[in-house]
C-alpha cells in the first residue's frame, strides 16, 4: 500500500514537472525524422538579449531551408526538462541533428546566419 502511494505521488509530480511525457522537443525530433529534415534547436529563454537577437537568424534559416531543416526554439524556463537533456548550462545554445536524430554540431552564444550556413554545408544541406 506504502508503495503504491509512493508510486502515485511520484508519477503526479513527474507529470506536473513535465518530465516522463513527449514534450515539444520529442514532437519536432519525431516529425523532422519522418520527413527527413535535419533539426536546429535553439535553447534560450524570452527577454535573453542574444537569444531575442537569434530570432532573425532562426527566421532565415527557416525560408532558406524550408525543405530541409526544422528551426525550434525551446525556453528553458518552460522546458527544464529540454535544457537538462542537452546539457544547456548558457543560453542562447544550438543545437544540430541530423537527419537520423544524431547531434552533429553545437554552438553557445548569438550565432551569425553566415557562420550557420558552413555549418549546414558540411552536412550536406
């Protein structure tokens, strides 16, 4: 009875924590795969001076490589859960994943479209 009590207690807070279910992340990851798409994550928080300064540079990535590549942006003040995952200790960090759902690239800071772009060509996109 103790146990199951324990138990109980235990899978409510992971549910209010938002750990142990699909989070946007999985969501994205998932259906990238599905359609072959490489994935950008960029893990920040609002109000961030270099992350909000990502955010044109995310837009370009997004028109220049519609068909090819997913560009996610996950506040790790909401996603804590995201930011333990890919072991974000500064913000803003991206994060690349290829295809297959392997990280092949990461960068910490405000990162320039034209220094992304090299980064995408190694990989063939």
């Amino acid at each position: 009875m103790k146990k199951s009590l324990i138990l109980a207690v235990f899978v409510m807070l992971l549910a209010q924590t938002g750990c142990g279910g699909a989070s946007g992340v999985d969501n994205v990851l998932s259906k990238a795969k599905k359609e072959g798409k490489a994935v950008m994550l960029e893990l920040g928080s609002v109000g961030c001076i270099p992350c909000e300064q990502m955010k044109p540079v995310m837009e370009m990535l997004r028109k220049a490589y519609s068909n090819q590549l997913e560009v996610f942006f996950v506040d790790v003040n909401k996603d804590r859960e995201a930011a333990r995952r890919y072991s974000v200790y500064m913000i803003p960090t991206q994060v690349f994943i290829d295809k297959k759902g392997h990280e092949f690239s990461r960068h910490i800071g405000y990162f320039p479209y034209e220094e992304i772009v090299p980064v995408l060509r190694k990989t063939g996109l």
